[in-house]
C-alpha cells in the first residue's frame, strides 16, 4: 500500500474499501451490540481496534482504516452528539457565533486520548506490510453537521450561515480546521501510516465558497501535516466535487484524492491524474451489493482505464449495510487476479 | 428571450428563476389554502394559470414558466401521488416490472387535459413578448421517486433497480419517456414557445448509468420533439452532472443547459458554451436569500463571465420558501442595470 506514493507503477493497485468495518458484517454487528453503541465503539480502544481489524481478517485488505467517525471532532470539542438508531447522527446544533464558546479546544485530549490508544493496538496488531490509515472529516463538511444538527440533503443550514455572516463561520471553520490539525498529527504520532480527510459534502458549494470553505482549510491542513510529517501521504475525498477536483488537487496538494462513483474514468486518468496525485475510487457500492458479472465487468473497466497510474482500488463512497460479505471477497479476488493477469 | 436562442448576443440577458412561482410569494401561499393543496393548484387551469402569472405582474420575469411538478406525470399514468405537509412529495412505490402493469399511458389526458389547458389561459394571458416555458421532468429523476415513493438523498432504490434489473428497468424508462415526450408534445401544442426537462438527479449516477438512464433517454426526447416542433427550444437541467454535462450537451442536442450553483464560471464559459448549448444559471438561492452587497457582486461576476455567450440568467436551483421578494426585485433590477451599464 505504502509504495503507491512512491513513483513505482503498483500492480495489482493496492485494495481497501470505504467503510469496510460496518454493519454489512455480522462480526461487526455483535460487537456493537456488545459495545452499546456507535460511540462506544469509537471510544472504547479493544472495541475499535477489533472493528479495524474484523475486515482485514476476512478480505486481506492492503490498509486497514481506523474506525472512526466524523463527529468524534466536534464531540471531542464538547458539543453533544448521539445516534439514534436507524435515523443517523443528531448534535445540539451550533447556529451562531455566541454558540461557538461551547466549543473547548483544549478539552479534546479526554476523546482524542482514547482514539491515539486505539491506533497504537491496531498498529501493534496489523502486519507490517499493512497501511493504517488515520481519519478525520474535512472542515466543510464537519461544520455542516455541527450547525444542522444533523445530515442535511442540501447543507442549507451551514451554507446559509456563511453568507449571513462570514466572519463568523470562519471563526467556526478555522476552530475545526486547527483541531483537525492536532488531531490528525496525533493519530499519525500514535501510528498511522497515511490519512484521508473526508469531505462528503464538497459538493455543494459554489466556486468561490467551494474555494474558502473546502480548498482553503485543507491548504491549511495539508501544509501543516506535510511539515511536521513529510513521511505521511494524505489523501482528500472532495465528494461530488466535479469539474473541482483539478483545482482542489492543484491548490491542496494532497498526495492522492478519492473519486466518487459520478467521475467518468476519462476525466479521472486525464485532468485528475495530470495533477499529479494518485487515484482512489470509485466501483459504485451498489454494483457491490448487486455483484455478479456486472461488477466484475465494471471492475475491469476501471482497472483498465487506470493502467499505468497510480492508483488504489476503491468504492466512490461507503459500503452499504445490505452488501453481501461474499461479494467483497469476489471483488478483491477479482481485482487482485485481473491485473497481475495482465502484468 | 426568445431571441437568445438565435445566433444575436442578447443584452441584458434574459431573466427568470426556477420556481418562481411558490411560497415564498405571500399571493401563492394564500391560493394554495384556497386551492386546499398542492396538486389542486396543478390540476385546476384557473389556479395553475394564477400562479403561473403571479411572479411575472411582480417581477417582470423575460418567461414564465408553466405551475407544474415532476409528479404529475406518474400521476397522470395511474400512480398515486399525494403531498404530506412540510414532508415532500410521497407515492406509492412500484419497484419491479410485475408493478409496471399498474401505469395506464392511454388514460393520461384526465389529467394532461387540464394542464394543456391551463397553458391556454396562461399563454393567452401573457404579453407576447414574455416566453412561456413548458415543464417536465427527465426519465431517470421521475423514476426516483417513482420507484423510493419519495425523495431519497442517494437515490438508492432506482438505482439498485437498475442494477439487479436493467431490463426491467428500461421498461419503466422507457413508458417515462414516451409519455414525457407525449406530455411535452401536447404542452407545445397548447401553447408553450420553449420547454425545460428537469434532471434533478443527474448527479448520483456513474458514467455507464448515466448514459444509459440520463443521456439515452433524453437524446430520445430530444430528436422525438425536434422532428414534430422544430422552432421550439429545450433546456435540459442535468443538475450536478459536473464533468459529465459536456458529454450531455453533446449527445442529447439540447438547445440550451440549466448549470446548478457548484459548476465554476469558468467551466461554463469554456468546455461546456464550446459545444454550442446556450447556458442558463447559476446564482445559489441560498445567496438570494442572503441578499446585499455580496449578491450583487456574486451577479456581476456571473454576468462578467458569461459576456459574449448565449446567456439566460437564472438561480442554480429553485428558489426556497424564506427568500424575500424583494431580493427577488433587487436581482431582477441589477441583472437589468449591470448589462445595459456595460452595453
């Protein structure tokens, strides 16, 4: 996994998917039952280094991720956050800039603590010839939840805010953007390998909010990353980001950039990898969940079209609950048998 | 405006914004009680036509464009369609091909009856000079909704469809698809002078689907009307297409393309007006919200971009509920001031 930030075509591409510890896996599913909870098991060290773990026992993935959550950042910084069952994250929603004295940047070690500890039992767990990868959610997309609340189809909310009042919401991105600083930093202290920022929601901005609410934090994250860890590649995953991609991948510098299943492989091994990042993506999840020829076909057609670039096979978004764990099996094995027929 | 779509550069633009016509208009929300309900504003020529008008005595809009939904459309073939308050649009889902069997593409004109002759009224009604434009909604968009029974953030039912079940899938398309492209045949033939099909959905499909379920069938619709009503325009909204909305304008021949708020000025004004397509959009309506001084600058910079193309000016996606009318009035009076300034 390590050596496709290196300038060596990798055949086969390195393998892992978004979400590969979830509840498509029983093991999973009896653990966080165990567990009580989504955010026990984020917060409860043996609990996610068993969940990291679970999907690299079964499918011998190239990296494991570190099992995590976008909203451990704002809850670490003191806001509320929880679950409810089937209906997905709920925050006590932060509107305006009073709200933000909530937010406690120097309380995040009593969370963060338990996430570096997690880090260190799965690093000491995984193979060596294994990557960890850290995770964190990229500001934009943090803040939409911290200030809806909850997901929201639109980001309405957050992007409303950052018309009414600017200046404000800056004060709220550049809070988020100096702990995801720390916190990135931490985990790669603690053992990670590589990071992906997930920015789902890159979207839905237009250009010039798309440039100083996603491009210029993750400038800022990136440049300070890269100087105290020149050794640690970061990948961005601008969801949705479209024709932007070019310019985020030109303006961050990131080392590689997830492509969502909406990217046409033409502009992905042109434009995009003429940027110079590697490619990460992007077989659809519910070709995943439909198996078959289909997706093997797909999977050579992707495989195909990033020949010759560097390039990490994955889904252009998280694997779904009803994916059936033997089609996982079938596409490793098929990705992994494809290209070293052809090399 | 219609003179936009011959080969004159027309200045100022011509104006006007998806849902215009709504509740953000005290006089709409008003005959909406009257009317008892969403669909009876739809089905009630008298109604229909009012609030077709409404914006235009306001605002002086270069276009009306007919009250209408993507709904009434499986409505009109036999499904059940009903609008929970504050909830969105609900249907009785059909979600394999046995169910196909309840949709009636004969038994349409109860219900297309009584939108053609609203478009009578509503033409009649209009100064000549102001374009009314004809509503529909693409095939894969109605057939979101027709096959989740209501909005749903990914789509995820339809296009598990697809997956599992192209065939099956392409035969739902496929009656979507006639009977759009009879729908828009019989909006011509009452009175509409140009028509815009509404892909909200377009974003959520890989490359392969969307050429299959987007592009394919509207290149159907397209050449279908061109050959029957040659001397009417049609706009296509691929809304979030991105990179992929190129390849769109291409195929499909559309006359004119709607750009949702994310796609960057300077994409619009290159690769996508390069394939001849007049482009239409794309201020976000959050900022029409927001108003002042930003709005204004964010219009100039849209108007500056697109000088010297075949340009309608227009929201990236429909007004929302909380925008003030008279930021409605501002941007209708600078669009006008800015372009006549620089003429």
């Amino acid at each position: 996994m390590l050596k496709v930030f290196s300038n060596i075509h990798f055949t086969p591409p390195p393998i892992w998917l978004m979400r590969q510890a979830g509840r498509y896996l029983p093991e999973y599913r009896a653990l966080r039952k165990q567990a009580g909870g989504f955010l026990n098991l984020c917060y409860t060290p043996e609990f996610a280094t068993e969940v990291t773990l679970q999907p690299i026992r079964r499918f011998d993935f190239d990296a494991a991720i570190l099992f995590s959550d976008i909203l451990v950042l704002p809850n670490a910084l003191g806001q509320k956050v929880w679950f409810a069952e089937g209906e997905g994250p709920r925050l006590d929603p932060i509107t305006n800039t009073q709200a933000l004295s909530i937010l406690n940047q120097s309380a995040t070690g009593d969370i963060f603590s338990k996430v570096y500890e997690a880090i260190t039992r799965i690093r000491s767990a995984l193979a060596p010839e294994k990557a960890l990868i850290g995770f964190c959610g990229a500001p934009w997309t943090v803040a939409t939840y911290m200030v809806a609340g909850r997901g929201s189809p639109d980001q309405a909310a957050a992007r409303s805010w950052a018309y009414n009042d600017p200046a404000g919401f800056q004060k709220l991105i550049d809070i988020i953007t100096s702990t995801t600083i720390e916190h990135l930093s931490g985990q790669i202290k603690a053992g990670v390998n590589l990071v992906q920022l997930f920015d789902s929601w890159a979207g839905s901005l237009p250009e010039p909010e798309f440039n100083r609410w996603v491009v210029e934090p993750t400038i800022r994250i990136v440049t300070t990353i890269k100087n105290r860890h020149p050794e640690v590649p970061i990948i961005g995953f601008p969801r949705a980001a479209g024709v932007s991609a070019v310019h985020y991948c030109r303006q961050t510098k990131v080392d590689a950039v997830g492509c969502d299943t909406s990217m046409p492989l033409g502009f992905m091994s042109g434009e995009l990898a003429n940027t110079g990042v590697v490619l990460q993506g992007n077989l659809d999840p519910l070709l995943l969940v439909a198996g078959g020829n289909q997706m093997r076909q797909r999977i050579d057609e992707i495989l195909e079209a990033m020949q010759g670039k560097r390039f990490i096979f994955n889904l252009g978004h998280g694997i779904v609950p009803q994916t059936p764990p033997e089609h996982v099996a079938e596409l490793v094995a098929h990705v992994r048998s494809h290209t070293s027929n052809e090399a």
